[in-house]
C-alpha cells in the first residue's frame, strides 16, 4: 500500500512524533505489540524511521480516529496487504476488499449467530473485532449488527432460539457499541441532544447506534438507556435544555407510552424549542402510529435517523414546529382509554374468572392472571392510537402478548375471547362500543 514512499531510514523518534502527532512511548509501544512501524536501529541502538513508515503511522491514526482500535487498525492493514493482488495497491485494494462486503457479512453475521447460539462469548468479540478491523464502523452497525438483531428476534419468534440466546447476543454488542461512544471524538458542535427508550422499553440498540452516530459526528449527546419514565425524560429536559430529544420503541405497548411522553412534553416544553424525533420498529410496520406523535419520525434504519437528525438540528426554525402530520387522538377515545386504565383490575379479574371455567386454557393462576394483563395491555395501547387496524395483522402486536416464557398462540386466542367478553361485562356502554372494533380486527388476526 505504501510502495510510493521511500524506506530509508532517516527520521528519529522525536522527528516522527512531531510529524504525525503520536507520543514516542506509543511509538515504541505499537513495534513491541503490533511489529508495526518496525524501524531499523542504528549502530548505538536509535530508531531511525522512513517516509514508509511515517506514511503508516499517519494512516494508522486516521484509522483511530475513525473509531478503530490499534489492534483493528493493524488488522485491516495487514488484511489490505493481502488484498493487494493482481497489481492493485492503495486505494484500489481498499475497494477491492470492500467490494467483497455483501459475502463477507453474510459470513460474519452467520458467525454470530452461530456464537450466540453456542453460548461462545470469546467467539462473537472476534468476529466483532474482525468487523471493525475490515469495515467502517457505520457499516459494520447497519451490515452485520442490525441484521443479526433481526435475525435473533425472527428466530425466537419462530421457537427455533430460546430468549437467552438473544439476550446473551445484544448485550455483547450493547457493551461493544457503549465502549465506541466512550471513545468517540470531543464534542464539537453546540447542539445537545438527549436520547433514551421509552417506558417498558428494553431493546435498545437501535437507538444506542444512531445515539453513537451522532457523537461520532461532534454531538453531544447524552444517552439514557432502557425503560425511561416519563419523570426521568422531564427531568433531564429541565436540566439540561436540549436541542432535542430522541426516543425509541419497538412493541405497541413502549409505543403507546412514548405516546404518553412526548405529548405531555410536547405541551410542557414546546416553548423552550426542545424538538423530539422517534423511531422504532413497531413505527416503521405501522406508518398509521406516526401521525399521532408530536415530533419527527426519523426513519427505517440507524443511517435514514442519523441523517434526518442533523437536517433537523440545522434548521433551527423547524425545531418550533409542529410537524404537519399531526392528528392528535380524540378526546373521546381518550377518555375511553381512561375508563380502561381505570376498570383494570375488574376486566383482568372477570377475564380469569371466564378462562378458570374451562380447564383447556392450561395456565398457572399467576400466569394466567399475567397473560391476561399483557393482552389487555395491548388493547389499550392501540385504543391510545385510535388504531384498531393495527391489531389485524398478529406480528404487530404478538412480542408484548407473547413474553418470554409466556402463553401459546392458541391460550392467547382464547384469552382475546374471554377479554372481549368481560369487557363487555364491565365497561359502560360508551367504551364497550368503541371497542367493538378492535376486538374486530383481533379476531381477523386469527381468521
């Protein structure tokens, strides 16, 4: 790669310090670990370095602050030497390794994968390091970790992975993706963002990957984490006063309490000019919840947010504004949702009652009582939306009704039924018809 520059010996290491920016303890440091730059000595035991190897250590740096760690960076080094075959050198071997990249993720998400499932922690930090080493650190997110995130919940889904195998996976990449912010660039720009989960919001990465993003990119960003009140969210708004707020939700439940949220903050801070954005995966298959929520809806994937953050952030008359999709739940289906939250204990406890009555349901009373608070759960969240359409396709809904170690697809149908029923029993008639519809699109789920 770095033929073009001369390799006599010519620099001390006082000399190539000053050129590059690199200490000379570090220097020292890389040829005893990496063998990299590997300067000849002179007849009294000093290092003298070549343009070749000066070349190196620039680019080597460049790599690290591109997110790399040394050991990454020497890896993609040598890894580009290999590649520089048929002539091709330089550039030419950079793009020839990363023409290669669709097969080479496959593989390496395959690895994973394979790593998660074998419990082998050592296995799966390898096959990360390897990623970062080869590619950039944007694509190794939005190519192999966001991929293999989906790959884990289909499979769980499908009853082919139990959920610690996709637990054990994300937190491995979550500590990953945590120590890169640590070590992301100073702040550079005046912009302050806060981002965080909703409340009952645990899946996380999503937002960890574009709130990394954005730091790379000079912003401050202060990232929460999981399940964040909406107390929290208020407090730091107070006290820190950012730019924006930036929110995340995957289930229709966490989606319905970032609802919560962002409306009572909307009301509170619109003045200040905090703007809010969210995403989610639940908001991505349901374009119908986006219209609801007072902020901007920052896309399908890490690089579509990162992008429409910044476009926000720069224009700072739309930070004031309401987004002019805006359609706000109706009142009355507000108070529906009251009556709802506020009968609960009555309709969980008429529905156990109908569900003990037939044996066939197969549940622990605990679990049983459990099952059905998730579903009901459900149903007033989409009632929070003004949404029954969104209960007719099962896979939009199915991860809050289906927790882990939780109830069948056939216990759900029936406990679906029996809620339909109690409800029927308890409510008013006002909300009994409101709700018509969404027992309706339920049992077209199942149809």
């Amino acid at each position: 790669m770095f033929e073009h520059y001369s390799d006599e010996p010519v620099y001390n290491v006082k000399a190539v310090a000053h050129q590059t920016g690199i200490a000379p303890a570090t220097l020292r440091a890389w040829e005893r670990r990496y063998g990299v730059p590997s300067p000849p000595r002179t007849d009294s035991g000093y290092r003298l370095y070549s343009e070749r190897d000066v070349a190196i250590v620039r680019w080597l740096k460049s790599q690290i602050e591109n997110g790399m760690s040394i050991s990454q960076a020497v890896h993609l080094l040598r890894s580009l030497e290999a590649h520089a075959t048929d002539g091709q050198t330089g550039e030419a071997a950079v793009e020839r390794l990363l023409s290669e990249s669709p097969a080479s993720y496959q593989r390496l998400h395959d690895e994973v994968i394979a790593g998660a499932t074998d419990f082998d922690e050592a296995h799966i930090e390898y096959v990360l390091a390897e990623a970062f080493s080869l590619f950039p650190l944007e694509d190794v997110c939005l190519n192999l970790i966001q991929p293999v995130l989906v790959t884990l919940g289909d499979k769980w889904r499908l009853g082919e992975i139990n959920i610690s195998v996709e637990h054990f996976a994300t937190n491995i990449m979550r500590r990953k993706l945590l120590a890169l912010m640590a070590a992301s660039p100073p702040v550079s720009r005046e912009e302050r963002i806060v981002s965080g989960c909703a409340p009952g919001e645990y899946h996380e990465l999503g937002i960890l990957i574009i709130s990394l993003f954005l730091r790379r990119r000079g912003y401050g960003v202060i990232y929460l984490g999981q399940n964040i009140s909406a107390l929290r969210f208020e407090e730091m708004l107070l006290k820190t006063q950012p730019d924006l707020l930036l929110l995340s939700a995957s289930g229709l439940v966490a989606a319905a309490n970032l609802l919560d949220v962002a409306e009572g903050l909307h009301r509170r801070f619109a003045q200040p000019g905090t703007a809010i954005a969210f995403g989610g995966r639940v908001f991505n298959a349901l374009p119908k919840l986006r219209r609801r929520v007072p902020g901007l809806y920052v896309g399908d994937d890490a690089q579509a947010a990162t992008h429409q953050v910044v476009e926000l952030l720069a224009d700072k008359a739309a930070r004031s504004m309401p987004q002019a999709s805006y359609a706000p739940v109706d009142a009355e289906t507000l108070a529906a949702v009251d009556v709802v939250q506020r009968l609960r204990h009555e309709i969980i406890a008429a529905t156990a009652r109908l569900l003990e009555s037939h044996a066939q349901h197969g549940l622990l009373h605990k679990q049983l009582f459990q099952a059905v608070e998730h579903v009901l759960q459900v149903i007033a969240s989409a009632l929070r939306f003004g949404e029954p359409d969104v209960l007719s396709n099962w896979t939009h809904w199915t991860w809050d009704a289906l927790p882990p170690d939780g109830i069948s697809g056939a216990q759900l149908r029936q406990i679906t039924q029996a809620l339909a029923e109690a409800m029927g029993s308890v409510l008013p008639s006002p909300e009994r018809d409101r709700l018509q519809p969404y027992f309706q699109a339920i049992q077209k789920a199942f149809d």
